[in-house]
C-alpha cells in the first residue's frame, strides 16, 4: 500500500516537521503520563554525544507499575515490566534495517550510561508509516500480541519492539500515538474521538496541542515561513479552538458537557437553587434581546 507524504515541501521543511511532532508526541505524552507519576522525557543522553531529537524515555516513579498508570499506556508498552522506556521515533522516514540496529545500540548504551540491567529497559522504535512486510519477516518480527505491535524471535533484535502506528487498535490508550500516524483516516479518526469527548474530559493544554496539530496537519505542503516551536502549534491550537467554539450551536455546547459529572456531588436543594438562578438568567436575557 502506497503511503500518504508526511512534510511535503524543501528537506529543511520536513526536517522541522520531523523534530516538531517528536517534541508534539513528547508534550502530549507528558500531559498525559505525569499526572500519573510517569516520567517522560524528550532529551534522552544515551551516550556522550547523544542524537536526541528522535528519543522519547517514559519511566515510571515507584517500585512497580500501577492499574492507573497502565490503562493509560499504549499497546506493546502497558503489558511490559521494564522500568524504562525508551522510544525510537521515525515520523518521516520508513524503518529500515538500519533503523532497528541504531534503536539497538541506543539500548546498550543506554543501560551501560545509567548503570541499570537489561531488565529495566525496553527499546521501541515507533513508525509512523507502514513497514514493508518482507523487512520485518526478514529480521523475524511478527504481530503476535495486539495489532501493530511487532517483536521478533531473533535473539540480536529482542531487545527491540516494533510499534507501528497505522495499525494500532483504536482503543483510548492508542489514542495519543495514533495522533501521529501516517494515514490520515487513522490521525483523524483518532482527533475526532478526542473532540466529542464531553468538555472537561480533557486538560486544556492537552487540547490546545490537538487542535494545533490538527492545524499543523492542515498546513503540511504549504511553505513555512518561521521554524515553528511546540508554543506555537499550541497557540494555534487556542486560536482554533476559540473559533470553533465561538460557531458552536447552544445544542452543540450542551452536546460537549458532561452535566453528570458537573452535578456530581450537588445535593437536591443546591439543584433546585441552580434551576432558579438559570430561570431568572434566562428570564433577564428574554427581557435584554431586542424586540422585533
């Protein structure tokens, strides 16, 4: 299958789409994770002149993962024991063979630079686009876990899963990476989920970077006239959000809250008391509107 472009334009366009949606993936998964005492870090040393701008590391804080912190964690990652989680992250570009090898000497030294066994790691390399089926029979791998998760029985490559974003399950905690798939029926598929969540589901932060990356999405193919920052994307994601706000129908707002839990905990007096005040703010806004 023929995969759809990622970053048209001149390689220095591409090359900033490529570090924006890993420091994008990395600000998502931090207003995710953290909450939860996940660590996630952006800038990861694996060595003493580290290349950084494709690495992601989640780790968690405590002894062991808990119930919380893995229903929020995606398929291939939330089942694994390891402390550390290092992941590899190819937006742009196909996996290869080469690829794979790098992740697997990203693996060594990160463990040899933080002094910790094999155990307490595990080393993704997470694609964007869809591999080419002979790569990954060629070096073993194969999805016998969930859909997109790939591990092989090649004992130089264990250490290495593969995660491949267009195939995921569309499950909530997919959700965050499949944000970042190459197929644009997948990522949309994915934003539109998060969008008819009911208002409050989600931190504001968290959906100012989904709205700008939907707008950064929007703008690939197009020529960029500054090098954009994550505090860009997300003040695009303001603007937008505003503006679909502000077209918003009262049934469509009504349609976005989760009046349940807004009610939650409210006795049936303080009910009634909130029923009175709304019908005399309705009453004053029937008695200020213009007369026609």
């Amino acid at each position: 299958m023929r995969e759809e472009p990622i970053g048209e334009g001149s390689p220095v366009e591409k090359h900033t789409f490529r570090i924006l949606r890993h420091q994008l993936l990395g600000k998502v998964l931090e207003l995710v994770l953290t909450p939860v005492a996940i660590t996630v870090e952006s800038e990861v040393q694996v060595m003493s002149e580290p290349p950084k701008a494709d690495l992601l590391l989640l780790r968690r804080d405590g002894r062991r993962w808990s119930k919380e912190q893995r229903e929020l964690l995606p398929d291939g990652i939330r089942d694994r024991q390891a402390r550390h989680h290092l992941l590899e992250c190819k937006f742009s570009e196909s996996l290869n063979a080469d690829a794979l090898q790098q992740a697997l000497g990203y693996d060594y030294f990160y463990r040899q630079t933080q002094r910790i066994r094999e155990a307490e790691l595990q080393t993704y390399v997470v694609s964007a686009k869809t591999p080419q089926t002979t790569l990954l029979g060629n070096l073993g791998y194969r999805a016998i876990e969930q859909p997109g998760v790939y591990v092989t029985t090649l004992d130089v490559m264990q250490r290495v899963v593969v995660l491949v974003l267009n195939e995921l399950r569309d499950e909530p905690q997919n959700e965050f990476l499949r944000l970042f798939a190459s197929r644009k029926l997948v990522r949309q598929q994915t934003i539109d989920h998060v969008f008819q969540q009911p208002a409050g589901e989600l931190p504001e932060p968290l959906l100012a970077v989904i709205f700008g990356l939907q707008r950064l999405y929007q703008m690939e193919g197009t020529a960029m006239n500054q090098e954009m920052t994550v505090d860009d994307v997300m003040k695009m994601g303001r603007d937008l959000r505003k503006q679909v706000l502000a077209s918003a129908s009262p049934e469509e707002h009504l349609a976005s809250m989760d009046l349940e839990k807004l009610l939650a905990g409210m006795t049936p007096e303080e009910m009634v008391i909130l029923r009175e005040r709304l019908d005399a703010l309705l009453t004053k806004q029937s008695a200020d509107k213009p007369q026609h």
